[in-house]
C-alpha cells in the first residue's frame, strides 16, 4: 500500500488534472531573520516528519490516527508527534531559529500571528497540494474535495498559505432536553428571543451566559446577526478597514440588541469573571440556557455534558423583518489552521501529511475522534454523529441555509484578540453602550489601518 509521493508527483499529478495551481516557490524569510533558502525539493515523504498539534477542544487523537495513516503509507517514516496549548510560546521561538517542525497546527489563544508569519514569508504556499490529485480519485484535485470558502480563508494576497481543517459552525447552543422539559421553542426572531429570555428568567435560569475573560466569543453572534441585517459587504468592509465600517447602522443595532440582554439581566451574574471552559460548564450543568459558540463546543465539554443533554445549535436570530440574510443564515467557516513552515526540513513530508489528512479515511477520522466535521466535504454520513454535531448538519441542511464569515482575525489578530475582545467585555459589564463599543472598534481598526508596520490584506 505504501506509496511515496514528491513535490514533483505533486505537481505532476496536478499538471495531468490540467488544475495547476499556486506554483510559486516555497522561499521566504523566518521570523526574525532573513534567508535566501530554496525549499522547492526539500525532504521526502518516507523521511524524518516533525508534527506539532495544537491540544485544545479537538484534543489529539485525531492527529495520532492521521500520523497512523502517514506511516501506512510511508512504513519508513519517523514521526514525532508533540501537543501543546502554548502555540507562540514553543513554536515562534523555531521560527526565528530557523528549526520550525514540518506541520503546525497554529491554532488557539496562543497561535502565532498570521499576519507576521505570512509578512515575514514564514508559510509555504500550499497551491501545489490544492492542485494535487485526491488520494481517493485521482482524477480529482485536492482543492475539489474541500466544503466552499475553505481556500478563500486560508489564502492571504492570492496565496493559500493555511489549511483550516475543521469546519466549524458557529450558534447558539442550548439543551434539547431542558428546552422539552420546559417546554421552551428557539426563536427565529429577536423579538421572540426577548419573550424566551423572560420565559427562562422566569424559571429560575439564567437566560444566557458567556465568557467574560474571552468577551469577544461574543462579538461573534453581534457581527453574524449585523451581517444578516446589512448583508456580507458589511463584514468584508470590516475585513478590508475600511473607514466608517464598524459604525455601519447594522453593527450598531446587532450591538444595542445585544447589549440589552445584559441591561435587562438576562446574562448569568458572575459570567464576566469567567474564562470559556468556565462559562461552558455553567451552561453544561444547567445554570444558564443559552450560550454562542463554534461546533468545537460539544467535543470540548464532553467530560462534563450529562449523557441526556442532547447539545443542539441554532442560527442568531432576525433582527428585523427587513433582514437582508434569512434566519437561516448562519457563519460556517474552517478553522484549526494547518500549515506547513517555509523552513520546513521536511516539506515534501509535510505537504504529504495535508493530503492524508483530507482524504476520505482522514476526514472521517477526525470526525470520530475530534467530534467536529471536517473541511472535506460529503464525509459525516453514515459515521454516527453525536446529537450535537447532528444539529450542526440540520442547521447546514436546513432551507435557505447560507454561510459567511469574516477574515479580520486571521489578518489582524490583534484587533479581535485585544480590542474587539475588551470592548466586548465593557460592553456586557455594561461600562459601555453601543455607540461606544463601535467607536473603540473603529479607532482600534483605524489605528491599524495607519500603521505602516501592520502588512494590509483585501477581501475581494
């Protein structure tokens, strides 16, 4: 079954799919340093492979299963595996050496900046595994097995230098049960969401709860229900800095309804304080019903979640009648960025290692073991998918079902993970109002905007 592929396969298989693609040479500069290094042929598939995994809420196994499959393939392949939630604090350092491991998973709180790596030309350009025939059919390309708008958020200037590989589904989850028990419907208006509120209130509960320390976990459904009221050209003048964007009237009113939850006490009290792992339990055990998170969410809390809890997950409510997105709208987008480093000693390895991960076999597993859908496309059926993860592809199938997202973070990491984050932390301590929380947005993305030091992107 072994079977080795080369940078040169790689291209050559890509040729005879007539689907050549992102060809330029993987050369750039490491963190910190320069170098005219020529990394077009480094390493070989059945050589030395260094993979560093990102230990978070899809946890490890799965990298293990996928690093299974390499050796499979490649019986002559040493693999060191290693897994760490200190992303920037173990890995930036090989980096600026010049000794970065040959797959990253740079992902979580403690990723390395893309924007710096990307700048400083730190990623391989990953168009040639896109190119590259599938391991399942090789009549077709890699790029042609992925779910939609997976290479558009891993591409930076044109170039795909990140391979989101979960795809994760972003909502409000509650618990299937404790809303039958109760009685409670989900609402598809924001109106209804406020008559809910008050329903639960009324029962003892707090309606929603949050974490406090990571505030900008709520930014996400104030940017995905702005999105649905002013349509995506809302989000992409934000991706793009555009001046004025973040004051748009439907970010502004997606703010004020947002806000009024904690105005009108529907936020659990103490949830400021809380970090995700926190706010997540509370909400597992029952003390609030509501909470905004990425599908990661069941996989996450599964040592917590009591076995008849039946996650489920729900798109942000309309705002208004006039919502330019249907209810059904929802931000669907990958996640858990993979790359592979400039510097790579194994390049070729690491390229090959992408590929066995998005094949069928690799997808799958890492559905079964990580509790997530993957970014390969046309994999979850059949596979016996836990209840939340099974509300996530009701909500993909439903009726006028639609994503989007937005790409600021992964261009501006900063102005998400410290100003959007503290805003959103005073906007639901209820030390700032709406017109406040879109001022200190546009100030901090006007700041970036000038700084000649920060490396600008454009969303088409």
């Amino acid at each position: 079954m072994a079977q080795t592929i080369s940078r040169r396969r790689l291209l050559h298989g890509a040729a005879a799919l007539g689907a050549l693609a992102g060809t330029g040479a993987l050369t750039g500069c490491a963190l910190g340093g320069d170098s005219d290094d020529d990394s077009e042929d480094r390493g070989a598939a059945d050589a030395p492979l260094e993979v560093v995994i990102f230990n978070g809420g899809f946890g490890e196994e799965y990298a293990k299963a996928h690093e299974a499959l390499y050796r499979e393939r490649h019986p002559g392949a040493r693999i060191k595996h290693s897994a760490t939630q200190q992303i920037a604090e173990t890995l930036q350092p090989r980096f600026v050496a010049g000794t970065p491991p040959d797959v990253l998973d740079n992902s979580g709180g403690n990723q390395i900046d893309f924007n710096a790596l990307v700048s400083q030309g730190a990623l391989a350009d990953l168009g040639d595994l896109l190119a590259a025939p599938s391991l399942d059919d090789p009549k077709v390309a890699v790029r042609d097995t992925l779910l939609p708008g997976i290479v558009d958020v891993g591409s930076y200037d044109g170039r795909f230098l990140a391979l989101n590989y979960a795809y994760s589904a972003y909502g409000t989850w509650y618990s299937e049960k404790l809303f039958a028990d109760r009685g409670w419907q989900y609402p598809t208006t924001w109106d209804g969401m406020i008559a809910l509120c008050r329903q639960i209130s009324a029962a003892g509960i707090a309606p929603w709860t949050y974490p406090g320390v990571h505030a900008r976990y709520m930014s996400w459904p104030i940017l995905a229900s702005a999105a649905k009221l002013g349509g995506v050209e809302v989000l992409k003048a934000i991706d793009n800095l555009e001046p004025g964007a973040w004051r748009h009237d439907a970010v502004r009113t997606a703010v004020d309804a947002y806000r009024q939850l904690a105005v009108d006490g529907y936020v659990q009290a103490g949830a400021e304080g809380m970090d995700h792992i926190q706010a997540q339990t509370q909400w597992c055990r029952g003390r609030a019903a509501l909470i905004f998170c990425g599908s990661w969410l069941e996989n996450e809390q599964k040592a917590v979640t009591p076995p008849d809890f039946r996650m489920a997950v729900a798109p942000t409510p309309s705002l208004t009648t006039g919502d330019k997105l249907p209810y059904a709208a929802f931000r669907g987008t990958g996640s858990e960025p993979f790359v592979v480093p400039a510097k790579a000693k194994n390049l070729r390895g690491g390229l090959e290692y992408l590929r066995i991960m998005l094949s069928r076999t690799g997808a799958a597993d890492f559905t079964r073991t990580a509790g997530s859908l993957s970014c390969v496309a046309g994999v979850s059926a059949g596979l016996g998918l836990a209840p939340g993860l099974t509300s996530v592809t009701r909500m993909m199938a439903a009726p006028g079902a639609q994503t989007f997202t937005w790409l600021y973070p992964s261009y501006y990491r900063k102005l998400e993970r410290t100003y959007v984050n503290a805003a959103t932390a005073d906007l639901f301590a209820r030390r700032l109002d709406a017109a406040g929380w879109v001022d200190r947005c546009q100030k901090a993305a006007d700041d970036i905007a000038r700084d000649p030091s920060v490396k600008k992107y454009k969303r088409a």
